[in-house]
C-alpha cells in the first residue's frame, strides 16, 4: 500500500533548490498552490519499524534541505494523506494559512535550550516522600531560575520565547533572527549552570513551536471550527 | 552497554551524514533528530504503533501524539537502571 508523505511546506521560488530523493530513496515531489510549495513523496506504507530510524534521517534531510535556504513549516514523520488529490485539496485549504506563518517567520530560525537534571553523582536520598518531593522542588526552582536567565541573556537576540515543562527537563524555544545561530549558543553557553543541572543547546531549527495553532494541527482546528457553527 | 544504548545528552543536531553510524554518542544526535521529526510540526495523521530502539512509541487517536521520544529516552534510562 502507498500513501503521499508531505515533508514540509515553503514559500516556492525559483531560486530555491530541492532535494532530488527522500524517505526511502523515492524521488521527491514539488506540488505548488499558489505561492506555496509542498514537498511530497509516494512511499510504502505503514514504514516499516526496522526502517524507522533511516526513513527519520531521510526525512530530516529533505526539510533540512529547504530550511537551509529558508523558511519551511515542517509535517511530521508519520504525516499521511491517501493520495495526491488529497495532498491538493490540504495544500488549497490550508494555504492562506501556510503563507502567513511563512510570511511571519520567514526570518528567524528556532533555537533551543533544554535544562535537565545532571546524572547523580552521589547516592540520592530517597528515604521518604518528603525527601524526593523537596529535591524535586528545589530542580524545579532552579530550571524555572535557569530558564528566566536565559530569557534575560538572549533578550537582545530573541524576538519570541517559549518555555515547555516536559518530563525530562525544562524545554527553552528561542525564535532568533537566521544568522544569529552562533550568538545564541555563545550567549546560552556561558552562563553559570546551577548545580545538579545540565544543558544542551540545539538548532537552528525550524520555527515549529511557534507555529499557529491552526497551521500546526489544521484538522483539529477545522473541527473546532465545525463545532462552533 | 549494548548499541543503542549509550545516553549522553550533550550533542547538537548533527548532519545527517554524520548519524548514519549509530551507537555511542551519535546515537543521542539521532535521538534529538527523531525527536523533532516525530513530535514538532504539522500534524495530520495518527493511530500508530511504531517501535525505535527496542523501545514502542504509541501514537493514539485525534491526531495528537501522546508519547514521545522525550519518553522513549525515559525508558531506555529506566532498563539502564534495571540492569545494574
């Protein structure tokens, strides 16, 4: 069974190249509505699972591929449509939608911060729920310090932030200004580190935590909408 | 530590030329990669039931994905732990 895998959508421009194949080695397509363009490859479907990990570098390296030239909204893996026809009809839908995101980010790139406990080096004392709930309130201070000194070093860099508690740490969005990368990472990377906290800085990326809500998940989106009326 | 099974979280994303080989410590460069893949972006489709590195990932209803590779990592330090 073959289903259409969208990678990623950009403002189409003569001047920007594409990549020649993508997610298992099948040529990629360009479907363009109006100014916007999609890239598109037909693939075996469901991927199989020994394939993952490959099909996951493929795909990066399509949108990686755009993003370096510029702006790109990206689908995600596993994002499938039945066919082309309905690749077109999400491609007319959700254009206007598309363009104005693009328009909106078209300069800047997302880099990122994450903050997460250091590996133990001493025995924890976990000796009562009293205990763990205190160190895992004084972490949780400390991210929250960190994440804010972050915020106060890339202020002058920064045109948006965001800051997303997940389980394994404190997840810091930056949306920066495309040639600013190196910046970023010298700014983030000197400052004073709380204890029991490590850092890993990443990107540039593409500005996927500051998409639209109706862009990042149209069909939830349309059903909001469907249930208003 | 078998393949695969190597944590260290201090990379940055990495071409992709470089994370073909996986193992030791480019495998957390893949694992930021599918992180990204997986859970940043344009979501249309879901319902799945995939596996990476011995570790499933479930994908349920609506569209949104609900486990991620923030928790694949999570699982892979747990099994860590339960085999010292």
């Amino acid at each position: 069974m073959s289903r259409v895998l969208a990678y990623c959508g950009f403002r189409h421009g003569a001047q920007i190249t594409l990549p020649a194949v993508g997610v298992g080695a099948v040529p990629v397509q360009l479907m363009s509505s109006g100014e916007l363009g999609l890239l598109w490859s037909e693939v075996e479907w469901p991927i199989a699972p020994d394939k993952m990990q490959r099909s996951a570098l493929e795909f990066h390296q399509v949108v990686r591929h755009v993003f370096n030239q510029t702006a790109v909204i990206p689908f995600r893996l596993l994002s499938v449509f039945e066919d082309q026809q309905a690749l077109a009809a999400f491609a007319a839908e959700n254009q206007a939608r598309f363009l104005r995101d693009l328009e909106r980010l078209k300069s800047f790139v997302q880099m990122e911060c994450v903050v997460y406990p250091a590996p133990a080096t001493e025995r924890q004392d976990f000796s009562s729920g009293k205990a763990y709930l205190e160190k895992k309130a004084v972490a949780m201070r400390s991210s929250e310090g960190f994440a804010q000194a972050v915020r106060d070093a890339v202020a002058h860099l920064s045109h948006e932030v965001r800051v997303r508690e997940g389980k394994n740490g404190t997840r810091i969005f930056v949306l920066v200004e495309r040639g600013h990368e190196s910046d970023f990472r010298q700014a983030v990377s000197v400052l004073p580190l709380p204890q029991h906290l490590s850092r890993r800085i990443s990107g540039p990326w593409p500005a996927a935590e500051f998409l639209s809500d109706e862009v990042k998940a149209p069909q939830i989106a349309s059903q909001k909408i469907a249930g208003a009326k | 530590m078998g393949r695969g099974r190597h944590i260290r979280l201090s990379l940055m994303p990495t071409d992709f030329e470089s994370v073909e080989v996986l193992g030791g410590e480019e495998e957390v460069s893949l694992l930021e990669i599918l992180d990204h893949v997986l859970n940043a972006g344009v979501v249309i489709h879901g319902s799945l039931v995939i596996s990476l590195a011995g570790v499933d990932l479930v994908y349920l209803g609506l569209n949104v994905v609900l486990t991620s590779v923030e928790t694949a990592l999570s699982n892979l330090q747990i099994q860590e732990k339960r085999k010292k």
